[in-house]
C-alpha cells in the first residue's frame, strides 16, 4: 500500500492526488467540492498530506494514515 502524500485541487470538479515514490499525478473526478480538514480547496491549490489528515472529494471521505 503507498501513502497519498500530496493532494492538487486542479478544476472545479477534478481532484488530482499524488501517492509517495510514484512520478505521476492519478486524477479522480470529484462531484462537489475538495475539502481538507474541512476547508475548501481553491483552484490550483496544492497541499502535503499529513498523518491524520481529513480529505473529503464530493460524497467520499479518506483519513491519511501511515504507510503500511
């Protein structure tokens, strides 16, 4: 399992992550807003995910955790 490290909120309804060791960004189209610990993300907006993080894309909610 690799741990999401570092989250970009690109557009308005797309939700780029980016998993530790690994070059390239993943998309995840998102319906609603990004939000990480409960602030909404702007656009272009990138952020380090930290242990214990809350990330929410749309409906769907992650806490970050260790790498196991």
């Amino acid at each position: 399992m690799k741990t999401l490290t570092h989250c970009r909120n690109r557009f308005s309804e797309t939700f780029m992550f980016h998993f530790g060791g690994h070059g390239s960004w993943a998309r995840l189209t998102a319906q609603g807003a990004v939000k990480l610990n409960g602030r909404v993300m702007g656009k272009d907006e990138e952020a380090h995910l930290e242990t214990g993080d809350i990330l929410k894309v749309g409906r769907q909610e992650w806490v970050i955790g260790e790498e196991e």
